[in-house]
C-alpha cells in the first residue's frame, strides 16, 4: 500500500467511542507498518476536558485493547506513535471556539511541517455534522489558497435519517467542501473480502459471463448480528434495522454485486457503475411493501441458560416500540442484465450467530438427469462469497460419490484468508483511513448514490409511518426471524440459506 504525505488528522468528538475503539488502534497499525509519514499528527478536539498527556494515556489504553496485538507490542514504536497525539478542548457547536482551533492548526503544522495538509473526522453524533462544517467553513479552514496542500472532511454514518434530511446535509456540506473533498465513510466497504467482489467477478473469465439473468436464478445477501442492541437504545430506536443497515451497508454490497464492468478501476468509473445500480432498482408500491418486505422484532426469550430480555425491555427502548431490529425483502434490479432476477436480502440482531455473505443461486441444469438415483443429492450451484467472519469463498456443486451407479452429492470448493498464514488481514479502519490520506474515494459513498439509497427505501419507512400498527412480527432471541420472512423465496423447497461460523459447515451442524 501506498504511504500518504505528511497531514494533521483532525478528530471532532475525540473523547468518544468510535475514536478509543477503531480510529486510534487503526492509526497505530497502520503506523507500525510505516504507513504514516514521518510528519504526520492527530489532533484530538472533543467536550470533554483533559490535557495532552491525559488524552494519551486513554489512547495508549485504547491501543492496548483494540490494536493488532502482534503489530502493536512494539512499546518503543508505541510510544513514539503516541507522541503524534495531541488533544485541545472545544465545543465545535461554538463559532468562537475555531479561531483557536486555526492557530493551534497553524503552530503544529509549523513546527511538524505537515505541508497545511488537514484531514477532518466527524467523530460526533450527526446533529453536529452542520456547525461544525459550516464553522471550518467560517474560519477558511475548509480550503487553501496554496495548490500543494489540501483539505478534507470524512463522514461517519447514518447520512441522514431519510431522504429529505440526506438531501439537506449533502446541500450544506457541498456548499462549503467540493465532492472530491467529502469521503463518506462505510466501515463494510473496508472489509478485504467486501473488496474481493471486485475481483472475483472483473479478473476470472469464469464468473463474469455468468453474471446475469440467462444463468443467475436468484441473488442472497444475509447479514445477522447474535448481539442486541446493547447500549445504543437511544440511537437505535430511532433508527432501525432499515436504516442502520440497509440504507448504507447492505445496499452497497448490492451495488458491487450488481454493477457493470467498470472501464478502469478508479474511484470515479467504479462509483458510476453502482450509481446506476442504486437508480434502476424497482420502487416499492404500497403492495410491493406489503407483501415483500417483512420487518420484525426480537421477544425475549432463554439462550445458553440465560434469560434474554426481548427488545422492548432493553434500556432506553419505548414503551410499545414498534423499532424494527430485523428486515428482510424482495426486490428487483430492473436493467438489461438482471431483468427478473429476485434480490433477497435480510438483516437482524439477537439472530443465532453473526456472519455476514452474499449467496449467488445460478440456475439448475434443465435436465436433471441423475435425479432418480436413490439418495442423489443435485441442488442448484452456489458461490458463497463470505465477509465475516471465517472469510473465505465457497462454490458448491454436484460430484459422483465413488462406487457403481451416478449417485451425486453437493460438494464444495472452498478458499479461506486464514489459509494465508503470512498475509494479514487488515481492519476495515485501516484501509480506509488511509485511503483519506492518499484521497483515494474508491470505497466511500458519493452523495448522489447516498440519495438513490434513501430514495429506494424512502417509500417502505412512508408506508411503516403512515401504518404503524400493520406488519411488525416478533421473533424469539436466538432464531433466524420471523417464520413468514421464508415465504419471500419463490420456488418449491426453497429457502434462505442458513450459515454456519464456518463457512463450509453444514447448518445442521453448526457450532453457535
């Protein structure tokens, strides 16, 4: 990977969670395989008051619980990592507090000669993401006058809460940085194997003519989480599995499944080619919703011998929510390639286990020739690409078992990064974070694909609004969701695809 000049990263909200858990213990990997630039410094801003040297003994806490531990062990690079640190207090709510913010920029980009090169990272809750843009913007610290040096701004999720608020926030940030300035950030489009459906389908001949309605009978996207929702109910009861995940994560996973071929692989020609996924999905109508899109809520119920509360008696939930925490749907790509073909996706918390994969469902050979041999097995081939965990690839399809007579059994080809023993798979942060730094957008969301996504589930969250007591099922803590969600898939004996931890187990046999 490539290393970035010198920079100041510039954290808003650097007191939070996010900073302790993923961007600091990141940053110090990265650092370890000297990806940094000798000129490179963090400046923490946050509410929160401390010094410098109290800000870094959190953060060296924070590195010791979340950083690789085998790139990490290192105390003297460590330490010096933790030097780079540094931390002022503001309330970026208050205009006046950034004139201080412009000189203490200005002193370290003196004394570390960063080159007036500033990455800014909206670590904050979304409501902060207008003052402080519009505060940057009021002490010209949004651009520069000097054409070698440049200014940046990333931006956590959720990207507004729907497609109104989406359409306002990227009118306010436009005004003030230039869309080659914005890198709406998605942890998902981090992730090694995420990256690899690119090249799985543009680098083998084998998959790509294969790739569309003539041999592709259906498209699986499931990603499940075991946990509740923990101690995010005040956030999450105002979110929702549609827009926690849908909107952003599993969305973009479809855009990559479906996209054209790209003319050359850079951030402009790739995000082209999943806008246009994102414009030629099939609108809901109000029976679309009805029948094909079914949400619902965990109930408590007992696991492992532990009791586990259902969603409603969490902390901070409402009385009587009616917060989905589990959604899955049936829709259409409606272009030349994917005319017909059913795209199924779900998602939900406090489900068996947590996996995330993309199931590719090709269509049977017309003959079923060996089928009436006793105990032949012939289902449909499978490509099972896995994003977590256990990542890996797996294409299932039908082998003679030894002996006389054809009988055949489904069989598996399977690949798995933890075979790689002397390659490491980075955090999703990682790559991420220094695509920033090199400027590289390939992988974050531009905002007029922002605003497709919200535009396709804008009609389900109208409908759910408008209809609040219709369609909510509940579903006990520990199961795949509600039983009526297995309705969704056409054809006889068909269903969802149920994964295992591993990706080549059988689901019967899994280890939850």
């Amino acid at each position: 990977m490539r290393k970035p000049e010198g920079l100041i990263l510039v954290i808003f909200g650097a007191s939070g969670d996010l900073t302790s858990r993923k961007l600091i213990p990141a940053l110090c990997d990265l650092d370890n395989q000297n990806l940094l630039a000798d000129n490179f410094a963090i400046l923490g801003t946050g509410r929160t008051e401390m010094n410098e040297n109290q800000f870094r003994d959190k953060m060296a806490v924070a590195i010791d619980k979340f950083a690789d531990k085998e790139s990490c062990l290192d105390q003297h690079k460590k330490n010096n990592f933790l030097k780079r640190i540094f931390y002022m207090r503001i309330d970026g709510s208050d205009p006046d507090e950034y004139a201080r913010l412009a000189d203490r920029l200005a002193g370290l980009d003196k004394q570390l000669k960063t080159g007036g090169n500033y990455l800014y990272y909206l670590a904050t809750p979304p409501v902060m993401y207008e003052s402080i843009v519009s505060n940057l913007s009021s002490n010209k610290l949004n651009s520069t006058s000097d054409s070698q040096s440049w200014r940046r701004i990333v931006v956590e999720k959720p990207f507004g809460s729907d497609l109104l608020s989406a359409q306002r926030l990227n009118k306010i940030i436009l005004q003030v940085f230039s869309e080659d300035q914005i890198f709406r950030i998605d942890h998902y489009l981090g992730k090694e194997t995420v990256q690899n459906i690119l090249v799985t389908r543009f680098s083998n001949g084998i998959f790509e003519p294969l790739w569309n309605r003539n041999f592709i009978e259906r498209v699986e996207i499931s990603s499940s989480e075991s946990i509740g929702i923990e101690n995010r109910g005040g956030y999450y009861d105002n979110a929702g599995a549609l827009r926690d995940m849908v909107q952003n994560h599993l969305l973009q996973l479809v855009g990559l499944i479906a996209m054209e071929p790209p003319v050359v692989a850079d951030a402009t020609s790739i995000r082209n080619e999943t806008l246009k996924v994102f414009q030629a999905l099939r609108q809901f109508n109000r029976d679309d919703i009805e029948k094909n899109v079914i949400r619902g809520q965990y109930t408590g119920s007992v696991i492992n011998n532990e009791n586990i509360p259902g969603y409603r008696d969490e902390p901070g939930i409402v009385s009587g929510s009616r917060t989905e925490t589990y959604v899955a749907m049936k829709f259409y790509v409606d272009n030349w390639r994917w005319n017909g073909v059913p795209f199924y996706l779900r998602t939900g918390k406090r489900l068996p286990i947590r996996v995330t994969e993309v199931v590719i469902h090709f269509k049977p050979s017309p003959h079923t020739l060996f089928a009436k041999d006793p105990g032949c097995i012939t289902g449909s081939n499978q490509l099972i690409i896995r994003i977590q965990p256990d990542e890996g690839i797996l294409l299932k399809f039908g082998m003679k078992v030894p002996g006389s007579g054809y009988m055949v059994k489904d069989v598996g080809m399977d690949f798995h990064y933890s075979d790689l023993s002397d390659v490491r798979l980075p955090d999703a942060y990682e790559r991420l974070l220094l695509d920033c730094m090199l400027g590289d957008a390939t992988l974050f969301a531009r905002g007029d694909a922002v605003e497709a996504t919200w535009q396709f589930i804008y009609p389900i969250l109208r409908f759910w609004n408008e209809n609040s007591n219709t369609g909510l099922f509940g579903y006990p803590a520990g199961t795949w969701g509600p039983e009526n969600a297995d309705k969704l898939i056409e054809g006889t004996d068909q269903t969802w695809r149920y994964p295992c931890k591993n990706l080549t187990a059988v689901s019967s046999y899994c280890e939850l």
